[in-house]
C-alpha cells in the first residue's frame, strides 16, 4: 500500500506541474494578443524582389558596359508600352483604329505622359525618331500581322527621369521618379483605353505594364483562401487518428499560437531585410505543415498513454520527455535545413530561409510547451474515462504489453491478439517486408528508376514569366502578341563590341560574322552599322551610302543609324529574337549566345563583346545560385549528419538518413522532369506549353524543405524505435513494433502536411505550383515509400549489429514469436 509521504510528494508533484501548466498557457495567451496583429503586417511587408547577380557577372559586366558607350539604350531598354488592337469580325484597317490612333498622338501632350516625351509608332501614327520618318513598308512589315487582322501602337518613352518634384501644402517635395511617371502613364492609357475603337480589342502589355501590375498581386490572398478551404480535410484525418473529436480544440489554439509568435519574430526581421511576395505564401504552408503534424504527434501520443491507463502528470511527463524531444530534435534539424539557405548566394534566399526557420523553431516551441500543458490541464475533460483506474490494473495492461513484445505463452498471445486488432494491417505489411527485407529495397529502387534516371535531364529555366501570375492582363497581352509577331522586336538583346579597328573594312567582316553566329542561334533580326533589321550591310555598301551620291532615304536612314550604334572604338547590335527575351527560351539562347560570344572573340582577339539585356541578368542569377545548391546539400547534410550521430550515437543511421534523403530528392526532381519538361500533361494543361524546366528560385528552397520534412518522419520513426530498443528489445522487433505504433500517424502526418502544401496549386503562379509539386510530391514519397518501405528494409536487412552505440541496453527481449503472435491473432480474427 502506498504511504503517504509518497502520496503527499505525488500531491506536491501535481500542483507544480499545473502552476507550470498555467503560466504556460498564460504565456501562449499573452503570445496571441500581442502577436496576431503583427501578421497582417508581415503578410504586406514584402516587395518585388528579383534574385541578383554577382557585381562581377556577364550580365551586370555587359550592362556596364552598355551604360558607358551607349547611355540612351541603356536607360530605355525595357521602356517601350505596346498596345495590340485585334479586329473582332475583320481586319484592323479601319477607320476607327485610325481615329483611335489619332486621339492618342494628340493626348502625348497630356501632363501625366509628357514627362516622358514618348513617341508612337502604328500604322496611323506619324513615326518620326526625331528628324528621321521611319518607311511605310517598314512600319507596315513589323507592326500588321500577316492576315491583317492585328497590328501593334508603340509608345516609345524617350525621357527618364529620376527625380520628380512637386509642390505639396505650400512645400516642395522631391520622390523618385521611375515608379510615379510609371503609374501615371499606366492611368493616362487605362483613361484612353475607355474610348477604344468599337469594332476592334485594345491589350495592353509592354514590360513597363508588367512590372506595374506586379505591385497589384493578390496571390497571397488567394493562397491564404486556398489554405482555409483544406483544413476542413486536415480535421477528418485528425479525428480518424485521434479517435476523440473533442481534442481538436487543441490544435487551432496551437496553430494561432505558432502564427502569432512566428509573425512577432519576423516582422522586424521583415523591416530589416526585405521579403519577396512568395514568402509569407511558403511560411504560412510550412507554419499549417509543422504546427499540425506537432500536434498530432503529440495528441496521438496522448491517446496512446490514456488507453493504457497513464496518469494525467505522468502523461504530461511522457509528452515532453519522449514526444517533445522527437519534436525537438526534429525542429533542431529542420531549421539547419532552413538556415542552411545562408550558404547560398542570394539575400531573397537568406530571409526566406530565415522566416521559415523561425517558423519551425516557433510551431516546435509552442508544440513541446503548449500542448502538454493544455492536455494536463483540461485534457482529461475532453476524453473518455474508461482507462482503467486502479493501479493494479494499470500494472495487468503493462505486464501483457511485455507479454507481446517479448514473452511467450498465454500471456503474449492475449496481448498479441489486442495489438493486431489494433495495428493488424502494420502487421502484415511488416510480415512482408521482414521475410525479404533486401527484395523491398531492390524493389523501391527499380519502380523508381524510370524515375531518378531522370534526374540528369533537369534544367532550371530563367523564366520571369513563370513567376507572375499566368491571368495577368499583360502577360496575357503579351503571349497573344508573341503568337502573331516577333515576341522580341520591342525588347532586344544588346551586343556592345569594343576596338579600334570595328569601323573598318576588317572590323565589318568581323561584325558581319558575329551577326551570321547570331543568326543560326535564332533572331527575327539585328539593327546596327552591319545590319539594317533584316538587310546586311558589308564595308562597300556602308561607304557607298554613308555618301551624298545615296539615295536620300536610305543615307538619312544610314547615317541615323551610324549616329546612335557607334560612339568611338564602341559599336552596338541590337538582336530581336523571335521568341520572348525573358521566356522559356531566354536562358538556352543567352548561354548559346555567349558560347559564340567566346569562339568569335578568341578569332578576333583585337575585339571585345559583351551580351546584356532579356534574361541575361536572370541566367547569371540562376548560375550563382545553383552552382551554390551543392554546397548547401554539403553543409546542411553534414551538420544533420552530426546532430544525429551525437543525438543517437549511431553511426549507421546518420549514413542511411542520408541515403534516404538523396533517393527522395532524386525521385521526386526525376517526376518534375516528366511532369514539366515533357509534353506529357500538355493536353489537360495547354498552358504548359508555355513554360519548360523548373524555375530556379525554387529549387534550393524545395530541396530545403524536402530535407526538412524527411527529416521530420525520420526522426519520429526512429525515436520510438529507439524507445523499444532501450526497453531492451533486439533490433528487428524494435524496427517492428516501431514502424507499427507509428505507421498510421506518419500516413496521417504525410497526408496533412500535403494537404498543407496543396494550397500552393491554386495560385496562378506557375513558381508556386512547381513549389507545391515539389513538396507534395516529396511528402507522399517520405509517408508512403521510404518510411513505411525502405527505411524499415534497410533497417531489417543490415541485421542485429552497429545500428546502437555500446551503451544501448543488451536484447534481453529478443521477441521471435512476435510473427507467431501475430499470426495466431490472425487467424484467429480473420
């Protein structure tokens, strides 16, 4: 009988759990007043942000270099706003876009474009740059579609700006300029665009538009809507795990909990370093993810003590010392995946890295502190009583679940047979895999061979396109317009040539060989002193025209040209490519081009050339950033590696956690490869079409995050494997009866943490699906094959040796009639 002493210090034990409880559970209070404000705040405080490149990169070294000899280009390469008139019934000749036309050559005078002195090009318009009158043939030729039934109106800005001043309560204030003559320009044609010909559409687009409707995303919002609408999904899995509703109380509190201290720590992380749209999207899935698989650990974890008859102190003791340090060590290891992002040469990739490494740390603090104290606390309210109460009870349940995991007789059977009743399909699957452990893994790996022998075709593509939203009115504009005219003819490539000898008849012969390499690689045409868009131009015929005795037309045209091309020993090629510039096709036309950049100057060593323009910035951002992913799998790889190993003292199991890992990852950017690099979804989504390869930007924060949720199943699986090890049990029943206690909740975990994930696939960004894609896709390869499949494989297969440290308890319940036990409870429950 127990005395009261005992009784008295078990009393004094409970009431400084629940003194602990209670401060806690204030704390996560006072944590939701002060910090659920701060999240409309983080979810604003970002701007457009493009990745960087290095100050010693191709692109930034070309813009230079464009910048010195050729200023004007420089400063209006991405200016030109283009309007597509289509015919609804007919073609565009028409008296109406000819008055259209008209109406907005008279308004350039208006206050919010004249700033700008733009100039417009059209069938209608007059067409002067400056004292030259483009050709009516040329102007016809590139802006009227070949069936006549479109043609384009370019405004051409030819003033920028940097600083505009204006008077404001009787004081003059100065702002920077670029932004305010931008959306000033975008109402004055929105304005115009109201008086639109009737029988004809107007779109809009132009790389001015684009970046103007990019600061009206609401893609956030629409993520945010998309999220709400799967937790009702997240709910029924709860409950199917949980077995008791009233415990879903719970988790909502944690969930606000984890935003409101997520959101406080970040937002003056926000104010320090700038965040790009696309993080608060990624840290709400990841904060949805992490905070909801915690919590079903550990509601799952509290069912299974109570069923036992598990004190309502000693419960909340188990929570924290077992299941808080899964979590614990599985946040640890999740946020060096996320803070490992430091090693990547990117600021956008360091804050996102940073806000969702807060995250993890944030749902894994609230998870380890919070939950148990609301469970020991009102817990107990919330669920059945009928867990026995008597302590000898208690210790009959106890002695029968020794009876199954190592004990022979009646004894093992009557738990044996409760057991599989209540994991019976573990069972089995387990049976299999442990009669022929190496057979699974040799399986795994030849189904998803098809897959990982993909892996080499990979590609990231320097798309801008691919991160805006698809409905975009101007993007939308601008790929009707790339379907009926050169997608580049408004947004060349520039190739500034250097040396003495370029104006010469030598100098011509090289030039006009540098313009046939960038031929073959693919323009529509060049304009410069060699080439007159579609016409070559060699040494003899620029001298015979550059000559009074020339026909007046082309001499003024000529001379225009040898004007704003040349400046000293600098000559400029403008190249219009007959695809987009900053497209799909933009980043294999760049390297093509820069290739033969390096084959031309190595035959003409007097000369220098430089490409800048399109997706060259783009293209060296996304080298930068991928040759430092190897890097970051090193790092981030290594210090799991030795967390591990000092967590589990094991060294096999650091090396197989990162097997496991790398097959992850090469399966699930194998299926990308199928996914968007073929044709093979193309007919249930034609807009693919339109896109090719994985955009960069989200390679290194997928392989991130696929690192992190790997590790999160990992982890809980071999935690309680370790529990049973330590309970003295012989590895392959410990891998057993591990894969079977967890089996479920890691299925259950998986399919939250994709659901999670899943609201990415609703954004109208093709960024954020290929992300959701990638997380989804490494989720359910991590629930349903390497957990359940090929970690337990790999485990059996190895045998009973060096999987534990020294120090790890001797088998003494080496447990060889589990199967038998199993096997007799089947066939006794059929």
């Amino acid at each position: 009988m127990e005395s009261s002493s005992d009784s008295d210090d078990d009393s004094i034990t409970a009431r400084r759990y629940k003194r602990i409880a209670w401060c806690v559970v204030l704390a996560g209070l006072l944590t939701i007043l002060v910090g659920l404000p701060q999240v409309p705040v983080l979810l604003h405080y970002h701007q457009p942000l493009g990745f960087a490149a290095t100050p010693d990169s191709p692109g930034i070294l070309g813009q230079a270099e464009l910048k010195t000899f050729f200023p004007a280009f420089a400063a209006g390469a991405e200016a030109p706003v283009v309007l597509l008139i289509r015919g609804r019934n007919g073609k565009v000749l028409t008296k109406e876009v000819e008055e259209f036309t008209a109406r907005i050559e008279r308004a350039l005078t208006d206050p919010r474009a004249e700033p700008l002195h733009p100039l417009l090009l059209g069938l209608y318009a007059s067409n002067r740059l400056g004292s030259l009158k483009l050709p009516s043939d040329l102007v016809r030729r590139k802006l009227l579609s070949k069936d006549q039934r479109s043609t384009l109106l370019v405004l051409l800005p030819t003033s920028f700006p940097s600083f505009a001043t204006f008077r404001e309560k009787g004081v003059n204030r100065t702002v920077f300029a670029p932004w305010l003559y931008r959306k000033q320009l975008m109402e004055f044609l929105h304005e115009m665009l109201l008086d639109g010909p009737a029988d004809a559409e107007v779109l809009l687009t132009g790389n001015p538009v684009i970046e103007y409707e990019r600061f009206f995303d609401r893609s956030i919002e629409l993520l945010l809507r998309a999220e709400l609408c799967v937790l009702p999904f997240t709910t029924m899995i709860f409950i199917w795990l949980v077995r008791e509703v009233r415990l879903l109380v719970f988790p909502p509190l944690v969930l606000l909990c984890s935003l409101a201290l997520s959101a406080a720590c970040s937002v003056p992380l926000a104010k320090w370093t700038p965040l790009s749209p696309d993080v608060p999207p990624a840290m709400i899935s990841v904060l949805l993810a992490f905070s909801l698989d915690y919590s079903l650990f550990i509601l799952s974890r509290f069912m299974e003590n109570h069923s036992k008859g598990v004190e309502r102190e000693e419960n909340a003791k188990i929570l924290v010392c077992e299941t808080g340090h899964t979590i614990v060590v599985s946040g640890i290891l999740i946020a060096i995946a996320f803070f490992g992002a430091f090693a990547l040469p990117e600021r956008n990739l360091h804050s996102a890295g940073q806000v969702l490494g807060i995250t993890v740390v944030c749902c894994m603090l609230v998870n380890i502190a919070l939950s148990p104290s609301l469970l020991l606390l009102f817990g107990w309210r919330f669920v059945e009583t009928e867990s026995p109460d008597s302590e000898s009870e208690r210790e009959a349940l106890m002695g029968k679940e020794t009876g199954l995991l190592g004990l022979s007789g009646s004894e093992g059977e009557t738990l044996g047979e409760e057991a599989f009743a209540k994991h019976k399909n573990w069972f089995r699957f387990m049976r299999l895999i442990e009669r022929c452990p190496r057979g699974a893994v040799c399986l795994v790996f030849l189904i998803f061979l098809p897959l990982t022998w993909q892996l080499p075709k990979l590609h990231g593509t320097a798309d801008i396109y691919a991160a805006l939203p698809r409905d975009m009115p101007s993007v939308l504009a601008m790929r009707e317009l790339a379907r009926e005219f050169p997608g580049g003819q408004f947004d060349p490539y520039f190739v500034v040539l250097t040396g003495d000898t370029l104006i010469s008849e030598e100098g011509y012969k090289a030039m006009l060989q540098l313009c046939g390499m960038l031929q073959n690689v693919g323009v529509d045409s060049i304009l410069g002193p060699v080439y007159l868009l579609d016409r070559s131009v060699d040494w003899q015929t620029s001298q015979r025209w550059q000559s009074v005795l020339a026909p007046s037309e082309i001499h003024q045209t000529y001379r225009t040209v040898m004007a704003s091309h040349v400046n000293g020993s600098a000559v400029l090629l403008e190249a219009f490519t007959d695809f987009l510039p900053r497209g799909s096709k933009g980043a294999s036309w760049v390297r093509a081009v820069r290739q033969g950049l390096e084959i031309w100057q190595g035959e003409h060593p007097q000369f220098t050339a430089s490409l800048s323009g399109g997706a060259t910035l783009m293209v060296d951002a996304q080298d930068t950033v991928m040759q430092a992913v190897p890097l970051y799998l090193l790092i981030c790889i290594s210090l799991i590696t030795l967390v591990v190993f000092g967590i589990f003292r094991s060294l096999l199991l650091p090396l197989r956690l990162a097997f496991a890992l790398l097959f992850t990852l090469a399966a699930t950017f194998g299926t990308a490869v199928v996914f968007y690099q073929t044709p093979l979804l193309h007919g249930l989504f034609p807009w693919l079409a339109n896109y090719d390869g994985l955009c960069y930007e989200i390679v290194p924060m997928a392989v991130c995050i696929a690192i992190a949720l790997g590790l999160d199943y990992d982890i809980f699986l071999v935690s309680r494997i370790v529990e049973f090890r330590k309970e003295g049990f012989n590895d392959p029943t410990s891998i057993v009866l591990g894969v079977a206690n967890t089996g479920g909740i890691i299925s259950g975990a998986g399919a939250i943490m994709a659901l999670a994930f899943s609201g990415l696939f609703f954004s109208p960004k093709l960024l954020h699906q290929q992300f959701a894609f990638l997380l989804v896709t490494s989720v359910l390869l991590d629930t349903f094959v390497v957990r359940t499949i090929l970690v337990p494989a790999m485990m059996l297969s190895a045998g009973d040796y060096n999987w534990w440290p020294r120090q790890m308890p001797h088998s003494r319940k080496r447990g060889p009639q589990l199967m038998a036990v199993t096997d007799a409870a089947q066939s006794k429950g059929g």
